[in-house]
C-alpha cells in the first residue's frame, strides 16, 4: 500500500514538474510566422485608412446626402436616400415637411446629382374634423 503511494506521488510530482505545456520542436517553431516587434520609441504604423469613393459615383453622392441628414438626426431618422446614376430617390417618412424640405435640399446640394424625386410622406399632427 505504501509502495502504491509513494509511486503515484513520484508520478504527481514528475509531471508537476515538467508542466502541462509541451516544448516546441525547433521546425514547428520555424514553420510558423511570429508577430512584428517594434523597438521603444519607434512609431507604430498608421490604421488604414477606408478609401474615400470616387467623387460623382452613386456612392459619394449618398454618402454627402447623408452627412448632410445627419446634421439633425431627429428630423431625418425614417428618410432613406437611393442613387442610381445620379438620380436621387428620397424614401420614408419625416416628422414635419420642414424636414421633407430640407432634405430635399441636402439631396440637391451634393455634387453629381442630376436629378431627385421626393417621396417622403409627411407625418404631422392628427387633425380631427
């Protein structure tokens, strides 16, 4: 009994002691790539940048109409903007035809815009007769 226990002891000990990690083989630790180090002091390379779109494209024309909605979010919340070719589709709806108006506007304004259609509907107050 004694002799049981001391053997599974050795055999605790031994494997506390070589730990649960394996060591790694010389050609595993050739094969595979290991992360850029950078020395203190040295700058760490800029993020990439997302490539702005092609000015004109139905891409940059959306994007300003869009920069330009997002102003007063809470006008423009429920107004989608569509461009194909230049042709700028206002969809949605908008709390008042201010907001109707405006981003109307915006749509006009952007660069490349040929031509808009308007069909926002307008939901204002509930009036009963």
């Amino acid at each position: 009994m004694r002799v049981w226990l001391l053997v599974s002891l050795a055999v605790v000990v031994s494997m506390l002691g070589e730990g649960c990690a394996t060591k790694p083989d010389d050609t595993q630790a050739k094969t595979e790539p290991q992360p850029a180090m950078r020395a203190l002091g040295q700058p760490v390379a800029p993020p990439s940048q997302p490539a702005e779109p092609q000015e004109g494209s139905n891409e940059s024309i959306g994007l300003q109409i869009r920069r330009s909605l997002d102003l007063d979010p809470a006008a423009s919340a429920g107004i989608v903007v569509e461009v194909d070719a230049g042709k700028v589709t206002l969809r949605g709806s908008a709390p008042n035809f201010a907001a109707s108006s405006r981003a109307e506007a915006a749509a006009h304004s952007a660069t490349g815009v040929k031509s808009v259609v308007n069909q926002i509907i307008v939901k204002g107050p509930t009036v009963i007769p």
